[in-house]
C-alpha cells in the first residue's frame, strides 16, 4: 500500500457470467502522471475504471486512491463516462450539468452558493463552452458535448481524473482543449487516468502508460511500456508496423 | 351559468372540492415528470391498477365507504404490486416491459373480481364502489378531498427540498454513485412519491385513467422547454387546471365520472403543446434559413 500511487490494485478481477474478462494484479499508478489505459476492443478498459470505481460488481482486492479506501476518496475522484452511455434527451443544460460536479461537496440539502456557481462558469471558461451555458446538452456538437463533461469534472475540483475514452470522435479544437487541459491538471498536480484507443497520438497526450488485454501486460513510462514486444502481445502484430 | 366552478366559489364545500382537487392534480403531474424521466411512464399506469384488489378488500373487510380506509387498501396492495415489479425485474430476471404488463393484468383481474363478487353479494352497501374505476370527485366528501390535498401538499414539499438531487440522480445515475450519493435513498423516495400520488388521485380520475394525470402534463411540459426547472412547475400548472376541470365536472354532472374530462382535457394541453413546438420548430427552421 504505496501512498504515492495515485491508483493501486493489489487484485481486481472482473466476470460476466462466470467468465472472467479482466484479472489485475499488483498495479501501482504513479500521482501526477497523465495516464493512458490502452488495449485493443474488449480488453477491459473501460472494465478496469468502471470496477475500481465500485460502478459494476467486481471481486476487488486492495484497491486504494493515494492510500486511501475508495469510500474516503469519493469526492476526489472525478469521472467522465464515454459519451454514449449519457442520455441526451434529458432536459437539462451546459451550465446545469457543470454544476452537479460540486454536488460532491455538498453535504445533505446544503444549497449551491454563489462560490460553487462561480467555480462552474471558471470550469466552463477554460474548456471555451461558457457561450454554451444555457444550451440544452443535445444542441452541440459532439466534442462541445465532451468538453461540458470534462467541465464537470473540473468543477468537482478533484485530485484524480477518470475519463473513458475523452478523445473519441472529437473535433481538432476540442482534441486540442483536452490535451491543454492533461497538461495544466498534471502540473498541478493532479493525476489523469485516460482510456485510450489511439496509438498515434498516445506520445503527444500522455506520460505513462497501462496494457491491458483481459490481464495487465505492462504498466510503466511510455519508453518502457510501448515496445514492440508488449504491444504485439496486446494487439497482435499488425500494430507494429504502424508505429515504426 | 350558476354551475360554473367560478360562480360557486361562496359556497365552501364547493371551495374544498376546487382546492383538494386542484393540489392533487398538481401534486400528481410534479411526480409524474419524475417518472416520465426516469423513462418508467407507465410504472404510474400499472401502481394504479394494482390499487384496486386492496380498495376492493378494505371494502370487504370493513364494509366501509370512507375514503381513509380504502386508502389503506390502495396503498398496500399498490405497494406489493410495486415490490412485485422490482422482484420480476431484478430477481428473476424479466424485462422491464413484461413485467410491467404482467402486474398490472394480475391485479387488475383479481381486482375486477373481487368487484363483481362484491356488488352481487353486498349490494346494499358497495353502491357507488365502481366509482373508483373511473373516479369521481363528487363521491368523495370535501373533508376527505382536503386531507387528501394536505397529503398532495407534503409530496409537493418533499420535491421542492430534494429537487436538484433527483435531477442529478435521474440524469445521471454512475456519476451521483461516484461522488457518494446515496443513490438507493433518493430512488426509493421516487417510487414511494409515486406510489403516494397514485393512491391519492385515485378518487379524482380512477385506476384506469390515473396514468393521464401523471403522464400528459409532464410530457406536454417537455414539449415547450428543455429545463427540468420549467417543466415541473409548468407540469404542475397543467395538473392544477385537470383537477380544476375535474372538480367542474363533478359540480355539473356529478353522477358522471370524473377520469374521463380529465384525461380529455389533460390531452387537449397536450395537443397545444406539440402545436406550440411544432410551430416553433417551423420558425426556426425558417429563421436559420433566412
């Protein structure tokens, strides 16, 4: 039990009837890293954040947020799910939906305060959707969609990030605003574990980097990690050819 | 003229009946936006028709016509058709439709039953008991209507002071668990706001039209704004002027009952709503074009 791991797992396995889909052992996350969970469809990456975060059954081991059980850490762990698992019909705004990150800090029927509604429209400046505030959340595009999550997230004020999948289906700007933002959280310290699916732009977004296929392969700082050896073992060999 | 609700307004058992039926109305229509969200519109529908067998065995068991004791009843067996819901789906494993369509055809049969066993073999008192198949607000004496609207008005209040965090619950159920929401809580008050709304309206629309009450308003509302914000009080406007028209009719035609002109004139602000947004699509349509 390292308290400088951002994220360790001493045993985590996860089953669908009976069938196990993802077994981790003895991982330790590094704080103040930006990183990227990486594996080919079906690995169990999304699998892995879901489980630690308690949101689906899981036989789980040791698994500690800077040393600390998740129910102590809650309000400090900020998650962002893909966005194909929001329901986008529901009547509610960009602004709305950035103010539920303070929620976290709310104690029961404690009210938003002016300083919590402030801390949104900063969140939502820095991701540049504040002229979106009072947008229903269907009426934008998709990386305006992702960048209002990610506004959430950075109302909640929290010291680890679990996003799902950020970059996928994007636009440029939105690509862009999203590796800023990497940048300024990691310096300030805070720790960013991202579900990745593209190997082209792993370097340029992320320090340090998890294998996943079903198992743990590797985990460790991107020279380390991005071998050809470990990644032919992750996705077979036809990946290899694309990186060289 | 002198039926109208309006002109009447002096006499105050007129003023109880307007009063009781209009917070049951809204009370109804505020919850029913929680269900409408929670994508459980007919849950509503299926609690109703599961009151009947308890009002039917109150009856039985007390020979009482008061309205408190059928209460009772109500809310029992629609609380067992509620936790028969909840075991299909999630103990045996059955879709959520099925399981739906399943309860409500059991107790409604059961309860039809029992009914049509009732008026053959108590006739002297169950007159006027099939009332609550279609509701009628004027078999209800307006001290009994009041404490029913006393009940509608502690519904109300429970929504206003939970209002944000049902919103982000329903929204977004992952995202309340992950920041330590306590997310079975708020979901059980849902079911249970429901449960009590249904029970309550009964009298006002009866168990096959109850779903009108707690549906149309919400989905009218959704119609006109995208924020939760303005469509639970816009939905309970709607619900308010139901009860009002229901308690209009009880007034003009009180051996008539009442679900009916509150399902047709609910459904007619329905109409008006999709015009509104239909219109209003048009406009910007041409607008963005222009």
């Amino acid at each position: 039990m390292n308290p400088d791991c951002a994220l360790s797992i001493e045993h985590l396995e996860v089953s669908y009837h009976h069938d196990p889909v993802l077994q981790v052992r003895d991982l330790c996350l590094p704080a103040s890293q930006r990183i990227a969970i990486l594996g080919p469809n079906g690995a169990g990456k999304s699998t892995l954040i879901k489980a630690v975060l308690g949101l689906i059954p899981a036989c789980a081991d040791g698994v500690r947020f800077l040393g600390q059980p998740l129910r102590q850490m809650r309000r400090r762990i900020a998650y962002v799910p893909q966005r194909s698992e929001i329901d986008w019909d529901y009547p509610i705004t960009v602004a709305e939906t950035v103010l539920m990150g303070r929620y976290a800090h709310l104690r029961l029927l404690q009210r938003i305060s002016h300083e919590d509604r402030r801390i949104a429209r900063d969140a939502m400046e820095k991701l540049g959707i504040a002229d979106l505030a009072n947008r229903h959340i269907s009426a934008l595009s998709g990386g305006q969609q992702q960048r209002c999550f990610l506004a959430r997230a950075i109302a909640q004020q929290a010291d680890i990030y679990l996003f799902d999948e950020p970059f996928a289906g994007v636009d440029i700007k939105t690509e862009k605003a999203i590796a800023k933002l990497f940048e300024q959280l990691s310096k300030e310290g805070k720790t960013i574990i991202s579900v990745h699916h593209d190997l082209n732009t792993v370097e340029s977004y992320f320090d340090y980097a998890v294998l996943l296929n079903r198992r743990l392969l590797a985990s460790g700082p991107l020279h380390q990690t991005l071998t050809n050896h470990h990644l032919a073992q992750a996705f077979g060999g036809i990946v290899l050819k694309r990186l060289n | 003229m002198d039926n109208l609700l309006f002109n009447q307004l002096h006499d105050p058992n007129v003023r109880w009946v307007a009063t009781g039926a209009l917070l049951i109305g809204m009370a109804a229509a505020v919850v029913g936006c929680f269900a409408f969200l929670r994508r459980q519109a007919l849950i509503g529908d299926v609690l109703a028709h599961a009151a009947l067998p308890g009002v039917t065995m109150a009856f039985f068991l007390t020979h009482s016509r008061d309205w408190s004791v059928l209460l009772l009843g109500a809310l029992g067996s629609t609380i067992t058709g509620w936790a028969m819901i909840e075991f299909l789906t999630r103990r045996a494993g059955m879709r959520e439709d099925s399981a739906l369509a399943f309860t409500l055809s059991f107790f409604f049969a059961l309860g039809t039953l029992h009914l049509t066993w009732i008026q053959r073999n108590v006739p002297a008192h169950s007159a006027g008991l099939d009332s609550i198949l279609f509701g009628q607000a004027a078999a209800v004496t307006p001290d009994e209507l009041l404490r029913l609207g006393v009940l509608a008005i502690l519904v109300l209040l429970t929504i206003v002071v939970l209002f944000d965090r049902l919103k982000l619950v329903l929204f977004d159920r992952q995202f309340a668990l992950c920041i330590g929401m306590p997310v079975r809580f708020y979901e059980l008050v849902i079911a249970l706001l429901i449960v009590l709304t249904v029970v309550i309206g009964l009298q006002l629309t009866g168990v096959i039209l109850m779903a009108a009450l707690l549906l149309t308003p919400a989905a009218a509302a959704r119609l006109l704004s995208h924020r939760l914000g303005i469509i639970v009080p816009l939905a309970g406007l709607f619900g308010a002027i139901a009860g009002l028209i229901g308690a209009q009719a009880s007034l003009m035609a009180p051996r008539m009952p009442t679900g009916p002109w509150i399902a047709v004139a609910i459904s007619l602000i329905f109409f008006a709503s999709l015009a509104t947004s239909f219109l209003r699509r048009v406009k910007r349509v041409r607008s963005a074009r222009a």
